[in-house]
C-alpha cells in the first residue's frame, strides 16, 4: 500500500480517537456537574414565594419567577392529574374539567403560593415545566399554607396521579379514596370511559366497571 495512503489511515483513526476522546470527556464532567445543577435548581425554586398570575386549567399554572430568559414559571402540579379542559376548536371538555380549571382560576390566581419541590425526583417534566407542589398562603401570612395539589383531590376535582412516584403519593391516593367514598366532585357521576386512559386502565385492573361508578350517581 503506498506511504501516502498509510499516513491519511493514520491520520484518520487519530482524529476519530480524539473526537471520542472528547465526547468521553465531556459526558463525564457532564455526569459529574449533574447533581450540582439539581441542587443549584432546587435552590432556587424550593420555598419560593410566588404570584399565580394565570392558570391553563386545573394543575398547569404559572407563576411570576423569572425561568431562564422568561418572565414567568410554568408549573405543572406533582402528583395530580386534573381532566382536561379544550384548548383548539373541536375539543370537548373532559368530565369535571371546567370545573377544575374554574375552581383555580376563581380561587387562586392571583394568590400568593409557596413552591415545594420533591427533592428525591427530577423538578423538571419533558415540556420544561416546573414540577411542583404549591401551597396557597393567605395574605400577609407565611405560614404552612394549604398544598392546592390536595385541595384539587378533596374537592374531587383531580385524580392523584398514579404514573410517577413521589413523596406525596400515599397521601394523595388516600384523599382520592376518600373523595370518591364520599361522592364528592367528579366521583357523584363519573364513569370509567370518562376517566384519562391511565386511570381506566387502572380502574380495569382493580376490577372495577362502569356499572360501579355509575351506581355512584345519588
């Protein structure tokens, strides 16, 4: 094989170990940092005291704490999964979805929240909003506050959401049982197709039919 031709191989296979070499290098101080980044995040969101200035429906809101280049925070609320309200021409609310968005949009934009983030989980979903528990302060106090999550679950105007763990999960599975025992919200009426596909698919794994919940009409 002529010199030449050996010493562009050569030539070639260096640059491929080298650009791998930086690839490497480069996802290790990445992994590295990692931790560090989640904690600065949680630094500066955790115990916040915000304003809701607005509210997409019932667990999606925003608050008035710069994010990055943005004036305000998206929050996606940790551990409920309220129905779904129409956003596009077409669209039908889900069952008990205008509710829920009414009820946060009458009682608490505008309010004064404190952001609590799960410190054993990701605080960031894979739309980029902040995933979060808020609890609603009233005015001039800065007290302990009540978690709007709960408050969205008791009142039946959210299921606890089952999909992803956290900290507050068996709290929140309880007063979801509770509601639903007590008819209240959503659970008066409600029947499997109604629910968002996760929690008719959990409703079929327990068994439970559209003749139960019909019978919780009163």
């Amino acid at each position: 094989m002529p010199e030449p031709v050996i010493q562009w191989r050569r030539r070639a296979r260096w640059r491929v170990a080298g650009v791998l070499g930086v690839v490497v290098l480069i996802s290790a101080l990445d992994h590295a940092r990692g931790p560090g980044r989640r904690a600065a995040r949680q630094q500066e969101y955790h115990g916040r005291v915000a304003r809701v200035i607005y509210a997409a429906d019932g667990d999606t809101l925003d608050l008035d704490l710069p994010d990055g280049g943005r004036p305000m925070t998206r929050v996606r609320l940790w551990g409920v999964d309220c129905p779904e309200i129409a956003h596009a021409p077409g669209e039908i609310d889900a069952h008990f979805g205008r509710e829920a968005a009414d009820f946060v949009r009458r009682e608490v934009v505008g309010r004064r929240v404190r952001v609590e983030l799960d410190r054993n989980r990701s605080n960031r979903d894979r739309y980029g909003r902040l995933l979060a528990y808020l609890a609603v302060l009233a005015e001039g106090s800065e007290g302990e506050g009540e978690l709007l999550n709960r408050m969205l679950i008791d009142r039946g105007l959210a299921y606890a959401d089952r999909r992803f763990d956290h900290v507050r999960m068996q709290e929140f599975v309880a007063a979801e049982q509770r509601a639903e025992k007590s008819r209240v919200g959503l659970w008066a009426k409600v029947q499997r197709e109604q629910m968002p596909p996760w929690r008719q698919n959990l409703a079929r794994d327990r068994g439970e039919s559209t003749a139960r919940h019909s019978e919780l009409r009163p």
